[in-house]
C-alpha cells in the first residue's frame, strides 16, 4: 500500500463522518477469507418449531469463577443436557463434522477466542484425541470429550450459502466481459483506533485523493468501468448478475471455455455498506419470496432495472485466484461442504463445534464454526455451508431454518462460565 501518500489522515478521526465505518466481519482479515458474504435475506425473529431439551442451569457450586469478559458471557450461558441425549445417530455427518474439527484444531488452540469463553489450552485435551481418533467412533469421540451449552435463549436462525461456479474466461469476448478485479493498490485501511482511544475497534476503507482520505469507488462506479485499464483483471465472466452473487458468496468458480476450473476467493471489500437487494425487491413489491432463485429470476426478466438495483447495493467485493484446497473460511483451511458453519465469532469461538436442531431436515446435525459472514450476527445466526453443484445452490438458496442451537466446548469448560 502507498503510505507515503498519506499524510492528510492525521486530522481523519475528525472527518469520519463523510467516510464508511468497516464492520469487523467486512475487514480484510489475518488470514484469507471467503467473505464477507451477507446472507441473501434479511434474519426474521427466529421462533423455534422443533422440541428443545430442557437446559440445565449451572450450580452456584461449580459456576464461582467468572468467565473472561466477551459478547457470549453477557448474553448468558447455560449449561444443556448430556450429548448423548442430544448428538444424532448420523455416523456420515458426524464423521465430517469430526474431520472439520480436526482440521481446525492448530488454528483453535492458537487464536484468542473474542467470545470471552474459552482459552487456547482449553482445547489442548480434545484436539490431542483428535489427531488419533476414528472417523468411524466420531460420535463418541464429541461425547467423551464435550459438553452442551446454550448461549442466550438459543433460538436459532440459519441459512446456507455454497461455492458456486459460473461460466467465465481468463481473455474477454463478447460473451465473457464482466471482470473480476484483484484488490486495487489504492484502496486503503485506516485503523481509526491509532488516531483516537474514543475510536478503538473502528476501521475505515477508502482512497488517497491529494491531500484528502475519500471513500473508494461504489458499486455503481467500478461496474461502469472505473478501474478498467490498470491491469486489475484476474478473469471474466459471461454473466453480470451469476457475478453479482458470486461476490455475495464470497468465492467460488469460473468454468472456461476448455472446461478447465479457475477457482478465486475473497481479497478485500471496497469499504462501503452492504445492501442486502433480496429485501428492498420485497420492500418494492418486485418479489414475493426473498430466495436467490427469486432475485435472479426478476433481474433476468428486468435487466435495466436489474442492474440498476444491483447497483443499489454499493458494496463491491475483490477477488484473488486460489490454488489447491478450497474455499478458504475465516481461519485461513479450507471449509468443509455440510459440516462447516459460519458464525459470529463474538459468540461462539472459531472452531467450535455446533449443534443445530431445526425445522428444516438438511439443517440438522453436528456443524463446525470455521467461517464469519457479513450478516452473521447475533448469539445464534449461523450460515451453512454446503459445497459446489446444483443440490448445493439449491439447498443454499432456500435455506431459511429455525429452531435450536448447542454450543459444544470442551469438558470442564462451564464450571468455571458465571451465569449471568
């Protein structure tokens, strides 16, 4: 990045006001991420439809030491029933789950848990037996070595989001001339924290413009040509608006005209807030459903109007190519189709497992916190992920699930979590 160019941020903390604040789950982020990805929808008020197992609270004996500070300790946490009572009989499932677990582990241990609930070495225990333990024994293995808690009320609200592939090319023709951009040199994060206390955990993204910080281009901007010519162009696509949602998913593929696959992923966000369009096309009266199926349906059928709805949305995600496995989630592995799930990593610690008990079959089971979204706010907002293909663009684009969620941690973990 051009720092050099950047000596009119000093007085930045008292101009904020013409300028984005960054949600933390909309930074670039340490280690490669797919998103963000905000859902295709907005989260109705979950209610739950599927019986939920009576938590049992924690005694004053056991609950003395209170847990460290974070969102998932305010918003109360419960001790649940016995796994066994709860961990399904799906060996398949659970053996993903186990694998996702696994894989994540080096990453769990290491990382500061921002929910306030665990530490690293909380973890050491499960993670050694994990190494060595069969796929075949996974559902003993979450048994032995976990327990259920619930956070808040633990009414839960999931949707799905998948890897899609769409038609694309490395050379423009003119059936393949949408680009996909790699993040300019140009666009800039300010940590507003480094110029006032008042500030802290604040982030801006914008562009050096003489001696002025300014928001980088919109949307609307950048699809009208913008950045052309400065050689951003990491491929192309045949279709603007399979694009469109490919930057909502965050990553995905481009399949080329030899049938050979280019797979790119999530490398920075233009800075400027995200407008879901599913809900202002229902808002408008233009859809009665908010599902993708619904939205691409209208923008096909209406394309002027499409696009200029499209550019409603003013947020513009960059990509970068991706080599060997993928998609990466927000812990820098790749993420596993039906058993990764995102999550707010204020309540739930990144590489948890979870499990979900929903009204929607596809839904249930043991899923892994390996990912963060856009949208995915709250003490129980989780997305699933559902892999590559048409089953999983399908089961994706529909996925709208409530019900109940458990948060598994490692045993001994919630003798020491206070109620509150």
């Amino acid at each position: 990045m051009r720092w050099s160019h950047l000596a009119a941020i000093s007085a930045l903390a008292f101009a904020i006001s013409a300028c984005t604040v960054i949600p933390e789950s909309a930074r670039t982020p340490a280690t490669p991420s797919t998103r963000p990805r905000p859902a295709p929808r907005p989260a109705p008020a979950p209610v739950p439809t599927t019986p939920r197992p009576t938590p049992a609270p924690l005694s004053p004996s056991t609950a003395t030491t209170p847990v460290t500070d974070g969102m998932a300790a305010s918003a109360g946490v419960i001790l649940g029933p016995d796994l066994d009572t709860l961990l399904p009989a799906d060996s398949a499932r659970l053996a993903d789950a186990l694998r996702a677990f696994r894989a994540t582990c080096p990453s769990l241990m290491r990382r500061t848990d921002t929910s306030g609930l665990t530490a690293g070495s909380d973890w050491q225990s499960a993670c050694s037996n994990a190494a060595s333990w069969s796929d075949g024994q996974a559902r003993e293995f979450f048994r032995r070595n976990f327990e259920a808690v619930q956070i808040a009320d633990g009414r839960a609200y999931a949707t799905g989001y998948y890897e899609p592939e769409i038609a694309g090319c490395r050379t423009p023709t003119a059936s393949c001339a949408t680009p996909l951009y790699r993040r300019p040199d140009n666009l800039i994060d300010v940590d507003l924290g480094k110029f006032s206390e008042a500030l802290k955990g604040k982030t801006i993204r914008g562009k050096v413009s003489g001696t002025n910080f300014i928001p980088f281009d919109e949307r609307a901007e950048i699809t009208a040509g913008s950045l052309s010519g400065r050689g951003l162009e990491i491929a192309y696509a045949n279709d603007p608006i399979e694009l469109f949602f490919l930057e909502v998913q965050g990553s995905g593929r481009l399949r080329q005209p030899d049938g050979s696959i280019l797979r790119v992923g999530y490398a920075g966000q233009n800075g400027r807030d995200y407008t879901g369009i599913g809900k202002l096309m229902k808002d408008r009266g233009l859809i009665k459903a908010g599902s993708m199926q619904d939205i691409m349906q209208w923008l096909r059928a209406n394309p002027v109007d499409g696009r200029r709805i499209m550019n409603e949305n003013r947020s513009y995600i960059f990509f970068r190519e991706l080599t060997g496995a993928g998609p990466l989630g927000a812990l820098g592995i790749a993420v596993t189709p039906r058993a990764t799930v995102a999550a707010d990593p204020k309540y739930v610690p990144l590489g948890a497992p979870v499990l979900l008990t929903m009204d929607r079959d596809e839904a249930n089971g043991l899923w892994v916190a390996q990912d963060t979204g856009g949208a995915i706010k709250g003490s129980n907002r989780f997305d699933t992920f559902w892999g590559a293909g048409s089953d999983a663009r399908t089961i994706a684009g529909g996925m709208s699930a409530r019900g109940n969620a458990w948060l598994l941690l490692p045993i001994g973990t919630a003798a020491r979590l206070a109620p509150r």
